[in-house]
C-alpha cells in the first residue's frame, strides 16, 4: 500500500487516497481465480481445468478485478489509516476510482476522524461529600418489607375487600359496548393498591364482596400503549370470586433467626443497618463521582461530528435490544408496546448518547494529558474479576481476550483510572 494523500477537507472530515500496487494486486487475482475456476466451463476443457488466460480472453481480465479488490481493500484501508495517524469514528465512504493490472488500484477514503478534545480545569474541582445517615425509620421499613416477603395469604370471608387485599376477580372489558382483545381474565389475582390495573380500576374494588358483581369504570390514559384504546372510556364486568390478606410475621427473635444468620433481632437490626449504610455510601461515592466527571466535562470544549453520535445511538439501540431480548421481548414489540417509532426512539436516546462520548473523549485527554496508562497489572487483576463473575480460569480468559478486543480492555481501564485520578484531586 501507497498512502497517496492525507487531506483534512474540514473539521473532523479527511480525505484518503492510497494505492495497492499491481504486484500485490496480481497476487489477490491469482488467489480468486484458483478459487472460482473450480465452477467455471469452458468449451474444450474439463471444468476447473482452463487456464486462467483462456478464461479471461473467454469472459473478459476485469472478471475477478471485484473480488481481488474485495480481497485487499480491508487490510489496505486499516494500513492507510495507521500510516496518515488518524483514528476513525465512522464507516469511510470509499470509491475505488482507477484500476488496471498494470497499476492495481488507486482508492478515495472520506473518513470521519475523532474531534480535538480541548480539557478545561479538572484538577481541584469541588465535589461536596454527603452525609451518611440510616434513621430508625429507613430499617424499619427495610424490615417491614421482609415482613412482606415472608407474609401468609389468609382467606378472608366475612368481610368486603379493602386496600392491600388480593382478591381474585373474573374480568371483561368493553369499549362502546364491545369486547376488546386482552381485556378479559379468569380468577385473576390482583393486590389492591397495587397501581398494576388502569388508574381507578382497584380503588373502586374497595367495599365489594365474595361473589359480588360490578361495573367499573375507568378511562385509558392518552399514552396507552395500544392505539384502539388510547383514550377511551371502558366499562369492566368484574366479579369478586376470593378474597385474602396478608397476615405479616411477629417482629421478634424467633423472626430474625428465620430470615437470617441471626439469633435475635436486635442483631438483625443492626445488621440492617450496616447494609444499607455501606449501600448508601456506595449511592454517595458514585454520585460524587459523577459530579465530578460531569465538571470536568463541563469545563472541556468539542465539536462532536454527527456520525460519531449515530454510531453511538445503533450501539445503545443495539445494547437495549439485548437486554429486551433476555425478556423474550423483540425490539418491534417494544416500539408497539411503548407506541414508538424507531425514529422517536432514537432521537430520543441522543442527548444521553452525547453525553457518553463527551464523558469518554474528556477522560482519553485527561488520561493522555497525565500520562495515565493500564499496565499489564491492571489487565491481570481486571482479568481476575472478570473470571470471577463468569467463573471461568483467568488462563482461559486471557487467552480469548487478546488483539483488538485486549486494547479496548487496556483504554477502559486507562479511562477508570483517570476517574480515580480526578476524585483523587478533587476538593
């Protein structure tokens, strides 16, 4: 390869020309004709048997020209790149514009590069440490909610359901005096008070009976998720088929031995404690720290190019997908569901897009700018975690996490470790 010209044609825009030269370009022919030879016919010859001259005067020299391209222009690109110094955010726009078996091929690359970071002040910024208090009434409701957990459902029968209930109801639900599609259940358990129904729908169970009949009505709200419905009045024949309460644990000794590692309660309580500061503390730190990057940010100037920002919104679309697919969720189902479109999806997680690439292009300078680098220790011990977390051997993992992928990991951690350094400097 022969990097013809490196041109910047404006901000974060260059302009590529490079060439393969006819050796190599020959070299890539000779390797797509031996491999497609096998299903050419030639008159005169046993398949796969012409040679390579009969069939280029037979079909023409420029037969395999695309494929023997195809073969080179990867590597020739990447080469291109790394020898001009540049680091690319997006797909090139490439043309291939001259080609000739006595020249090889000369190729335009339009690239999108990385913009010029220029870091504002980022040592010494202020960053208030909160406070930590767990209060009495925090544990308490950290130990009703176990109380909860661990609640018996007693039938109840000798009175109407009322707020924290779970009763089992028959439902239908009309729209204009018609049945509309997942509107109708059987002996279905809901806990009143709950919010899981439309707005109004469990409140207006309070005071019924076993057996009771009733007609409740309640209207979808605008943003309702299916179009047909959004909006609308509906009328719901609900039937009262069981009722039944919780019936929550005694708060003593006998408790906490059941649920914990604990003996009495009192050690169970302060247990509680220790946990939710240590959580709370946790919240602080994180949030601290994030206030601190975003300062940083904040105080740093960029002109971030649009294609670096659609590559960072596919690759969070990409990230949710994944996430809804754990879920047995499609992402079409999700836009149907949310009443979405991808557009509006993806406008939407825009601003929080930019925000990631401010963040991560501040701490590359800042990590640049004091010389922050992962060494071989940091991979091993994130290695270490990591096999932790997948358990597997942090031999096996290493050997899977090698090339690209073992620079990624290095440029994560550098970018960690400049965080740490700016807490680190902060006031």
């Amino acid at each position: 390869m022969e990097l013809l010209k490196n041109d910047k044609v404006e901000e974060n825009i260059v302009e590529l020309e490079f060439k393969v030269p006819a050796d190599e370009f020959e070299t890539a022919i000779s390797k797509v004709f031996r491999k497609a030879n096998a299903d050419i016919t030639v008159p005169g010859f046993r398949k796969g048997k012409a040679p390579r001259s009969v069939v280029e005067k037979m079909y023409g020299a420029e037969m395999f020209f695309n494929d023997a391209i195809d073969e080179l222009l990867p590597q020739a690109y990447e080469d291109a790149v790394k020898e001009a110094g540049l680091k690319v955010v997006a797909r090139p726009e490439i043309e291939v514009t001259e080609v000739s078996k006595e020249d090889g091929f000369t190729v335009k690359a339009k690239l999108t590069t990385y913009p010029v970071v220029t870091i504002g002040e980022y040592k010494g910024l202020k960053a208030e440490k909160k406070a930590i208090e767990v209060t009495d009434e925090v544990i308490a409701g950290e130990l009703e909610n176990m109380q909860n957990r661990n609640a018996r459902l007693v039938s109840v029968d000798d009175r109407a359901a009322q707020n924290g209930d779970i009763a089992n109801i028959d439902f239908e639900g009309f729209v204009d005096g018609v049945a509309f599609e997942g509107g109708k259940g059987e002996n279905y358990p809901l806990t009143i008070g709950s919010h899981s129904f439309i707005d109004n729908f469990e409140e207006q169970l309070i005071g019924m009976n076993i057996g009771e009949e009733k007609e409740i009505n309640v209207t979808f709200p605008e943003e309702y998720h299916a179009p047909d419905l959004a909006g609308k009045d509906a009328v719901f024949t609900v039937t009262v088929k069981a009722i039944k309460e919780k019936e929550l644990p005694e708060l003593d000794d006998e408790f906490a031995a059941e649920v914990s590692e604990f003996e009495t309660l009192e050690d169970y309580k302060a247990d509680i404690k220790e946990k939710i500061r240590d959580r709370k503390k946790e919240a602080a730190n994180t949030e601290r720290e994030n206030k601190i990057v975003d300062a940083a940010v904040e105080a740093a100037t960029m002109d971030i190019p649009e294609a670096m920002i659609e590559e960072q919104v596919q690759q969070m679309t990409d990230e949710f997908a994944q996430r809804l697919s754990y879920q047995g969720l499609s992402m079409e189902q999700y836009l149907m569901f949310s009443g979405m479109d991808a557009q509006k999806f993806a406008d939407d997680l825009k601003p929080q897009a930019v925000k990631r690439i401010e963040t991560r292009l501040v701490l590359e300078a800042i990590a640049k700018a004091e010389d922050i680098t992962a060494s071989e220790e940091d991979f091993k011990a994130e290695l270490e975690k990591m096999a932790g977390m997948y358990q597997m051997e942090t031999e096996q993992l290493e050997k899977i996490i090698q090339g690209a992928q073992k620079d990624q990991m290095m440029d994560d951690i550098a970018v960690q470790k400049a965080v740490d350094f700016l807490v680190g400097e902060a006031k």
